[in-house]
C-alpha cells in the first residue's frame, strides 16, 4: 500500500515536533535533576543504608573540596 508524498510529509513533521517536544526540557532542568540524583545517590545498588549514607556524604565532601580549590585559585590567582 503506497503513501502519497503529503502523507509521508505529514508523518515526517509529525515526529519532527513529537523529538522537538521531547528534546525541549531546559538545560538547567535537566542538569538540576542529575545533580540531584546524584547527590541523593540514587544510583546506589541495593538498600544498605549505610552505603546510601556514606555516598551522600562522600560526595557532599567531594563538592565542599571542589569548592574550597577554587576559591583558594581564584585568591591566590587574583590577589
């Protein structure tokens, strides 16, 4: 069963705006929920509480570290 050309274009721009809509979500948006994934370390396999903690943690550490280097670069850099 053959298609006619405009159905066929209809059908392309369809699923054009269908990946266009989905696609949509914001940068921000998107990176807010990673980061918050993360750090909630929902990525942890099982249901130990102390490895959900400890993760957590661990990586709450990790950021507060990031942090500090880079104000000490910047104050040692610029100043």
């Amino acid at each position: 069963m053959a298609t006619s050309p405009d159905e066929d274009r209809a059908r392309q721009a369809k699923a054009a705006l269908d990946r266009a809509t989905r696609e949509s979500t914001g940068f921000a948006d998107s990176a807010l929920a990673k980061m918050s994934d993360h750090f909630s370390a929902s990525d942890a396999q099982g249901q130990d509480a102390a490895e959900i903690w400890g993760r957590r943690i661990g990586r709450i550490l990790g950021l507060g570290f990031l942090i500090l280097l880079v104000i000490n670069l910047f104050t040692h850099w610029f100043f």
